[in-house]
C-alpha cells in the first residue's frame, strides 16, 4: 500500500511538471518579451531553461546525476569540436591521477543500503506505468573494475526488473565480495546461482550466461525480454526507451546474425580443448545436429522469454548446445544459428534476406578498428577518438554525438581511465531524460520546446 501511495505521488509529480513545462512556455511565447530586442528562437531558449530548472527541481536531488564542472556535456553531446577537445585535454589531464572507487569503499558504503542507494542516487521507484508493467531482466557477466560495474548497474536500474550477476571465479575475492555486498542492498538483483571460471574465447562465456537465464527464469519475476550485458558496457538509451523499443519486437529476438566468412567457418569445423586458453586441434568435427546452417554473430543478444524457455526445455536447441561446446569463441555463432531455427521462438528464416549485422541489430553498438575510417570512402563509422582493445574502440567524448544517434540499447567499450567524461556525459544524459522525458543534451531550444508543447 505504501509503495502503491509513492508511485501515485511520483506520477503525479510527473505530471505537474509536464503542466508546468507547458505553462512556462507558452506564457513566455504568448506574452510581451522581456526586452524588445530579443527573437521568437531566444524566447525559447529561455523558455526551455526554465522549464529544465523546473525539472531539477520537481526531481528530488537524491535523483540528479551532473558532471565535473567546467564541462559541457551539452556542447559535446551536440558534437562542437571545441567542448570535445577541452574534454579530451582534461581526460589526459586527469588520466593518471583519476583513481576508481575501490571494492573497500563499496564494502563500507553497502554496510546501510539505505545510505547507498541515497548517496549512489538509485532510482528506486518505477518512473512510469508503462515501465512497471513491462519488467526487463538482465545477465551481467563481469570479472573487474567494481566501479565500472556498479556505474553500470546504477544506468541499468529500475525497481521492476530483475538482474542476474555472474562473476567470474578468477576474479579477486575482494571484487566478488563488493558484487555480492551491493546486489544484497536490492530485491531484484542477486548474483547467479552457478559461477563459471571464464578462459576467453571459450564454451565457459556462454555458460555464465545460460546460468543466469535458467536463475532469470526461475525468479518471481515475469520479465518479458533478457539482455546480456559485459563489464565494459553502458546504456545510450534510458529504461522507458528500451522497454518501447522491445515492446515493438512484438515478440521476436535481435541480435546479429550473418552467414560467416571461411575464415570463421574454420571456428566450429575443429574440436578445441581449453586448460588455460582454448586451442585448436586436428580433430575434425561431425556436422551441426541442425536442418539449418551456421550463422555468425557476436556474445550480445536480446532475446525473448519465450525463446530462452525454449532453450532449455526443446531438444533441437540443447543438441546444438552441446555440439558447439568445444568451438572456437561459440558466443559468436551459437545465439546467431539458434535465432534463425524457423521453430525457435521470435526467430527469422534462415533466409539471406534476414540478416543482419550489429549496426542493423538493436542490441549493442561497437566501433571495431579495422572498420573505422573515411565513411564517405565507404567505412561504416569514423575513427575512434578514444583508444582500443582487442581492435575495440573504447569511447572517447568525440564519439557521444554519433553514439546518440544510433538505434541500439547499450555500446561498448567504456572505461574510465581512458575517459569518464564521455561516461559522465552519458548519465547526466540517460538521467534527466529519464526524469524529464526531454533530451536536453542533445535537442536543440525550439526541438525542446516542440516535444513540451506536443
């Protein structure tokens, strides 16, 4: 009853924003200017200021994310050249110095979850009806940087959904004990029920997910769709955004899923053994115990619940389960074959005309370095303006802009001792659009003023 009595009190604190937004602006427009001088687009401009001070203030400050100052997440957000070489300069500056919250501090902070989730500025009431009634479930598979973990979580965090944390077993006893410290401080997270120890590129990768499926499965929680997330990703899009974009699957799956290169075939035509690291032998295998061919992907998915009961409990998904075990980085190509099964819940024909890469899928967006480039000479995306790893961009502030504007859920690679202000950029954006419902990032006043008003 008490909840039902917050979240009413929340909707309504909603509301009276909105009304207020409108007022403000229309007042402004409909009434004499404050100066003669000024034009309709200043008029406006004001206008959008005040009602964004509006939204700061009907938004309890327990709630607010911001930056550093002296950094213009809107300026960079909209791509000026200016704001993003002063934030590139101070995340050089700031690069060696810049020391992450360490799993000591989480494990002193988490001794009164009360005090964390207020001093860490949870949201800790579902921010709409339509987001209460479409819960989402998580797989989170992280092995380090505690902080990047729980900026994460934070990002990603409604009190209606539900999130699984795998952790890997190599990781140190202390990062595991802070994972476990925080999701003991909320209902709807725990941490997964079997933990794997993870060698890259190997069957173990996908284990950890499966297992935090089968935990997902079994919860209280009826979620509609599951999303798969790494320790170095980080959502463009706010929870309200990904529950309309998935309710518009209607059901089906996305992910990427192409027909492979040879070079990629050569990934599940051998058996590998895996001690420390995987490695191929001689060993030819046995063709795939499936009708269709092999598709190949990446580890991202977002897969519907009816998909992932038939995961478990249908034979022709648990043979090729099986069969793919001792392949080569079998993150890559088992979701992508499993999703072109005809019978397969929310599946596509295998079919070229259903493929799609992972600009085309809506699940995570990644700049790979061997593809950046010229894009009026035909590459996909410009350069990287951060740096990379394993030929993976890790974003930089010069990226936000062109991240903004892409369709996906989550990007990846994120870290904050290459450049947290492009993460910092990101949370200041994800939260007050989650608040306000407006994009004050990245609309410009009369944009702002026209998604008020409609």
């Amino acid at each position: 009853m008490r909840f039902k009595i917050k979240l009413i009190l929340l909707y309504l604190q909603k509301s009276l924003l909105i009304i207020t937004g409108i007022l403000i602006l229309t007042s402004i427009l409909m009434h004499k200017p404050l100066k003669h001088d000024h034009s309709q687009t200043e008029f406006i401009g004001y206008a959008v200021q005040q009602y964004r001070k509006e939204c700061q203030r009907y938004s309890s400050k327990d709630q607010q994310l911001s930056t550093h100052s002296g950094i213009s997440c809107s300026k960079i957000a909209k791509g000026d050249p200016e704001a993003i070489v002063q934030a590139s300069l101070s995340a050089l500056s700031v690069k060696n110095k810049r020391k992450l919250l360490s799993e000591d501090f989480y494990l002193n902070l988490t001794k009164t979850c009360s005090y964390f989730k207020t001093s860490r500025r949870y949201i800790t009431q579902p921010l709409s009806k339509e987001e209460e009634d479409f819960p989402l479930a998580y797989s989170m598979v992280v092995h380090e940087n505690i902080e990047m973990f729980e900026r994460l979580l934070r990002a990603i965090y409604s009190p209606q959904n539900i999130y699984c944390i795998h952790v890997d077993q190599k990781s140190r006893n202390s990062f595991t004990r802070a994972v476990r410290a925080i999701a003991t401080c909320f209902d709807n997270v725990f941490v997964a029920s079997k933990l794997e120890t993870i060698v890259y590129a190997s069957w173990s990768r996908v284990q950890a997910d499966l297992n935090c499926m089968k935990d997902l499965l079994e919860s209280k929680v009826k979620w509609h769709y599951v999303i798969n997330t790494c320790g170095a990703d980080f959502p463009i899009k706010t929870n309200a955004e990904t529950a309309r974009m998935l309710k518009l699957l209607n059901g089906r799956n996305s992910l990427e899923s192409e027909k492979p290169s040879a070079y990629k075939e050569g990934r599940w035509k051998f058996h590998h053994e895996v001690n420390n690291s995987i490695i191929r032998t001689e060993i030819k295998k046995s063709a795939p115990p499936i009708k269709t061919p092999v598709f190949t992907g990446n580890a991202y998915f977002v897969l519907a619940r009816k998909f992932v009961r038939y995961l478990f409990y249908d034979p022709v998904p648990q043979q090729l389960i099986k069969w793919v075990q001792d392949t080569y980085s079998p993150d890559e190509h088992l979701w992508a074959t499993l999703y072109r099964i005809p019978e397969a819940p929310g599946s596509v024909p295998p079919n070229m005309k259903y493929d799609a890469t992972d600009m085309q899928a809506i699940v995570r967006l990644v700049k790979w370095e061997y593809l950046e480039g010229d894009i009026y000479k035909g590459a996909p995306y410009k350069h990287c303006t951060g740096s990379h790893r394993h030929a993976v961009c890790i974003y930089g502030s010069g990226d936000l802009n062109w991240m903004l504007h892409q369709h996906h859920l989550l990007a990846n690679k994120f870290d904050p001792l290459v450049d947290d202000i492009v993460i910092q950029c990101l949370e200041e954006y994800l939260r007050q659009k989650a608040l306000c419902g407006i994009d004050f990032l990245l609309q410009n006043a009369e944009e702002v003023f026209d998604s008020v008003r409609t």
